[in-house]
C-alpha cells in the first residue's frame, strides 16, 4: 500500500471530520514544542543577544513564510488533481524529518533551512482545509472551521507547555519530541484517514495555477473574493506580530523562563481552542458571520494595544482571556469565502488564502521583529518593548474600518 492506494473517496461521515482534527492537533502539538525553546536556541548557536535574537528570529520566520508561500498553492493544486490523502501524508512525512534536522543544527544556517522545510510542509494545514470543505456542506462549515481551530489550539495548549519544561533539558530536546510526534502522525493517517475528494469533482492539473502569483488569479475569478482577501492579508499583518515577538518580548520586559513561555503558549492556546470549538458554531448562528468577525475584529485591536501598556504578568493573562474573540476571524472569514467558490476549486482557494497569509506574515513578522530590536537594542537612548505593538494595533484599527467599509458594499 502507497500514499496514494487509497478508495477514490471516502463516503461523507462524521469520523472524516475526526480524522482531520486529530491530525491538526498531533501537528500543532510538534510545532508548539519548539517555540518556547527557539529563541535559546538562536542565542546559544548565533552567539547572540536577546535584541539581535528576535531580529534573526524575525527572519526564520519570514524564511517560513516565503518557502509556504512559493510551495502551498502547488500543494493546494495537487490536491485538487491528486486528492487530499497523499499531499498531507507527504507533509506530516515532512515535518518530522524537518524536525530532527533542527534538532541536530550546527549553525544557524542550518536552522533556516529548516524553517524552509517546514514551511514547505506546513501546506497540512492547507489541505486539512479542503478536506474539511470536501466532507462538510456549506452552512456547516463555520462551525467545522472553528472545530480546526479548537483542535489547532488544543494542540497549542498541550505543545508549549510541555516544549517548556522539556527545554529545561537544553533546547534541543524538544525538536526531538516533535520529531517523534509528527512521525507518529503520519503513521496513524497512513493506516486511518480516508480520501474525501471523489473523482467527478478532481480537475486538471495546471501549472499556472500553481505558480504563487497566479495562486491570487483565483481571487479575480469569483466574484466578492478579492475584497475580503485584502482584509484578511492586513488582519494577518497585524497579527504577526504575535510570533514575531512575544518569547522574546516576555523574556525582555518580565524575564520570562522556557517554561513560563510554554505556560503563556498553552494560555493562549487554550482560550483559541476554546472560542474557537464551543462558540464559533453558535455565536454565528446567533449573531451571523460578518458581525462575529467584526467583534473578533474589534477585541483584536483592544487587546494587543493592552500588550502594549500592560506592567504585570497578571495584567497579561487577564488581557489574554480577552484576546480568545480574535479567534473567530479566520474561521468565520474562510467560511465566507468558500461559499463564494465552486466545490472543485476548494483546495485553491486554500492555498491562495494560504498564500496571501504568508506574504502578510512575511513582512509582518520581519517588520514587528525589527521594530522589537531596534527600540529595545542596548545603545538606544529610549528603550521600550512595546513600541511593536502600539503599531499592530493601529494596523488593526485600519483593519476593522475597512471590513466595515466592505460589509455595507455587500449591504448596498
């Protein structure tokens, strides 16, 4: 048996939602184990001061971004053509070789390559989406979708916060963990997860399609798509600035340890998973999608301004039960989307939206990480922290009033 010796497809039931969700969460608790760690270990393989550690920091994570960006609307495509199976096999396949090479990296050389690697197989993500378009009719996807962010943030909860004790071992340690995680992931959906796309609804392979610019053709070619986009490229920008700086942020303002990282980590992954799973579904069926993601919008700019003026550690996980809001935006949105679509362009729309968040996050990340260092660097004559996020959330207010702006246009 091959990846891709698999039925066609297979029939719609409840368990090929589980299926996903599981493997979601076994994904994101690899990945959560290493970011308490990774500013360590910038520092003991880069020599390097906390300041210039977040600005390196910032450029792995741009490196990611960009390799997700060249790679996930061909993966999007070949889904399309090839099925969901196979690709997200390969991916999880992946990511656990990625994350034992991270755990054997001599320089730091080394561990951008394997950001690269990584954000080539973080497409997963990409094609758990359109399997869960495959399995789920439209009205229902909402809720499916906040279900994934429950099970990603469920993951966050349990990754960190284990990566944080782990990485009192040496920071190395965690990505072995990962790399036994995410094996075993693949394992367990060689043997369990079925196909969802069924013959009639594959199409040809194209490579324009693929081509990472060509990826946002898909955007011009139905009608609403491109507006929202736009919108949700900006609230991926702002909202960089969370990877690009809160270890380090944490470290510098509170000198937080690894495991106080990991426990902030699993906080926030908790209350994502929580919104996300027990209140996306109801609340949009209460309030409709475009009001939910206007709140999610509206508490995202509070909050991360709140980060900005906050003096102690309590203030931030009070701020931090508020942020949960924010996470009904990118659900709730990607719901909107695919319904403005045809069913056999589900997976390219994934890997254009896919592809959009990861030019945002790329300048996002850098720019937030630059400004982290830059203000907080030791031969500044004003020192502060926080200058990074008092302009995340001036980005987040422009942000809302355009969503604002595009929901009385869908009104008029």
């Amino acid at each position: 048996m091959t990846l891709a010796d698999a039925p066609p497809a297979a029939p719609v039931s409840r368990h090929a939602v589980t299926f996903v969700l599981i493997t979601v969460f076994l994904d994101m608790v690899g990945f959560g184990l290493i970011m308490p760690v990774l500013p360590k270990l910038i520092e003991d393989v880069g020599h390097v001061t906390i300041d210039r550690a977040a600005i390196i920091g910032g450029w792995m994570f741009a490196a990611f971004s960009l390799s997700q960006f060249l790679f996930a609307p061909l993966m999007g495509n070949l889904a399309d053509r090839h099925g969901r199976r196979p690709l997200l096999l390969l991916a999880i396949f992946g990511l656990g070789m990625d994350f034992i090479l991270m755990a054997l990296a001599p320089t730091l050389e080394w561990l951008f390559v394997g950001r690269v690697i990584a954000g080539i197989c973080g497409s997963s993500w990409i094609i758990a989406s359109a399997y869960i378009a495959d399995v789920t009719p439209p009205d229902g996807r909402a809720k499916a979708f906040g279900l994934m962010g429950a099970a990603f943030g469920v993951g966050f909860v349990i990754g960190p916060a284990i990566g944080g004790l782990l990485g009192e071992l040496g920071p190395r340690v965690p990505f072995w963990v990962a790399a036994g995680i995410s094996l075993l992931n693949f394992v367990y959906g060689f043997f369990v997860l079925p196909e969802s796309l069924s013959a009639e609804n594959r199409r040809k392979f194209e490579l324009w399609r693929a081509n990472p610019f060509g990826a946002f053709r898909v955007f011009a070619t139905y009608r609403g798509v491109l507006p929202m986009v736009l919108v949700m490229g900006l609230f991926f920008f702002s909202t960089s600035v969370y990877p690009a700086i809160w270890t380090f942020w944490g470290i510098a303002k509170f000198g937080w340890s690894e495991a106080m990282v990991g426990l902030t980590l699993a906080m926030f992954g908790l209350i994502a998973g929580g919104f996300q799973g027990l209140l996306t579904g109801p609340l949009t069926e209460r309030l409709g999608e475009w009001r939910l993601a206007l709140m999610g919008l509206v508490c995202a700019t509070l909050v991360v301004l709140g980060y900005g003026f906050v003096g102690s550690v309590v203030g931030v996980f009070i701020l931090m039960i508020l942020h949960g809001p924010e996470g009904f935006v990118h659900p709730v949105m990607t719901a909107i989307l695919t319904k403005r679509v045809p069913e056999d362009a589900q997976g390219e729309l994934q890997g254009g939206i896919s592809a959009v968040m990861n030019v945002a996050m790329l300048f996002g990340t850098v720019f937030f990480a630059f400004a982290f260092g830059h203000f907080w660097a030791e031969d500044r004559v004003w020192r502060s922290t926080d200058v990074a996020y008092w302009i995340s959330a001036g980005c987040l207010a422009v942000t809302t009033l355009l969503f604002l702006a595009l929901k009385r246009s869908e009104k008029a």
